[in-house]
C-alpha cells in the first residue's frame, strides 16, 4: 500500500509541476516589469526636474522662457 501511495502522489506532483513553474515565471516576469518601470520613472522624474530648473534659470536671468524651456528639457532628456 505504501509504494502505491508513493506512485500516486508522484503523479500528482508531476501532474501539477507545469502549473508550478508557470506560476514561477509569470512572478519573475512580473517582478522584472516592475523594476524595469521603477527605473523608467526614476529617469523620468530626473529629467522633469532638470527641465523645471533650467526654466525657473531662464525666467529668473530674463531669457527668452520658450526657448530655454526646449533647451533645458533637451538637455534633461540627454542627462537621463
């Protein structure tokens, strides 16, 4: 009785393994989504605050604000 125990149990295990390592992939998968959008948000937000400096500058100098404001939030985006 026992060794058929032990087979049926073993099938049920193997039964299930796919489900087991579908679940695994679809956690990591998830898992390196969320970093990966954490890091664009970070370079994201960088760069706003780049370009927010770089206008408050030009209007407190007198620039032109429009044009510093394109100047600026491109050298943000090439900061980033």
């Amino acid at each position: 009785m026992k060794i058929g125990r032990i087979i049926q149990s073993t099938n049920l295990i193997l039964n299930y393994f796919p489900l087991f390592i579908s679940l695994k992939m679809i956690i990591i998968k998830r898992t390196r989504f969320i970093d990966e959008e954490i890091y664009i948000m970070n370079k994201v937000s960088k760069g706003l605050v780049l370009a927010l400096a770089g206008i408050t500058v030009g209007t407190s100098t007198g620039l032109s604000t429009t044009l510093f404001q394109s100047t600026s939030v491109a050298y943000a985006a090439e900061m980033t």
